[in-house]
C-alpha cells in the first residue's frame, strides 16, 4: 500500500486524468473512439466472406471511421477494443445453416466468430458478436468488418432490422 506522503505528483486531477502507480498523471482519454451501424439490409452472396457496409455512424470522435469504405483507421497510436456483430438472416423462413463475424486488420483476417446450426431445422436468424484487441500504428493501420451467411435455399441478407442489428466500433483502451 502506498501511503499519501510517498505521492509526490503535482498538478490536479480531474474527471479525464488519473495518478498512475509510477506517480504520473495520465489521461483517462478513450479516443480516437467510434460506432456505426448498417443503415439499410445488405444483400450478399451465399457461403461468402463479404465487407459489412456498416454506414451509419452512431458517433466518431475523431472522424476516424470512413462510411465510403466501412473502415476504421485511428489517428493516434495505441490498443483499441474493436467490437462488432452481424445479423444474418434469410430472405425466406428457416433456411439459415451459419452465420460469421470477423474483423480484418490490414486485409488479413484475425479474429472470428460464427454460429451454426446442424439439425434437421434451421434457424432464422443468427447475430454472432466478435471483440479483440488489436495495436494500431496511429497512421495507416485499419480494420473492417466482414461477415458470411450460409443458406440452404434463397438469399443471404445483413440485416438492419433494427438499431443494434448490425454494428462495428472501437476504441482505444492505452496508448502505444
């Protein structure tokens, strides 16, 4: 334990800085920070790995995340949460075998999640969530987010049903 005379530190905290344990004032800033979401249902091809088109920004701190080309490249250096999900549903009832949710960083896929459904019934409708940590270079690095729908019979949709459908965000959590 350390007692308040072994804290030595000047200046004055406040509701965005903290006293770190080496006794230095650090900023408690999580940005570059932003969430989007897919505005209007995107159709995609079966079985495939497709670029979400998640459009609509919720917010961007730092106008950080492009809506033309759904990518997130912060400005500042650093580990960022990224977080997303997608909703996968089929133009026609019960025929969703597999939905997948993956984030590529620099156009390599890193972390994926999915959901499948291997019975004699399908599924309507699956929504899988991914989160990683991933360490930006605060000038070109980037990440997307990229979803698979299998179907057995019709056309595989990401669907924008409702707010909180499809989604992509992150924020940084440290600094470089």
């Amino acid at each position: 334990s350390i007692g308040v005379a072994e804290l030595s530190a000047t200046g004055t905290a406040s509701s965005s800085t903290f006293l770190r344990g080496d006794n230095a004032w650090a900023s408690a800033d999580n940005t570059p920070s932003f969430e989007a979401r897919l505005s209007v249902s995107q159709t995609v091809s079966d079985a495939t790995q497709t670029k979400v088109s998640v459009n609509q920004e919720v917010y961007d701190s730092n106008s950080c995340y492009d809506t033309s080309n759904y990518r997130f490249t912060p400005t500042t250096a650093g580990k960022y949460y990224c977080y997303g999900a997608v909703s996968c549903v089929p133009d026609t009832n019960n025929v969703l075998k597999e939905a997948m949710v993956s984030f590529r960083f620099n156009d390599s896929r890193t972390r994926t999640s999915s959901l499948t459904f291997n019975t004699s019934t399908y599924a309507c409708q699956y929504s899988p969530f991914v989160s990683e940590v991933l360490t930006f270079n605060g000038s070109s690095d980037y990440v997307e987010l990229w979803g698979r729908c299998d179907v057995s019979s019709g056309t595989p949709i990401f669907t924008s049903s409702h707010e909180t459908a499809t989604y992509f965000g992150a924020y940084r959590i440290i600094g470089a």
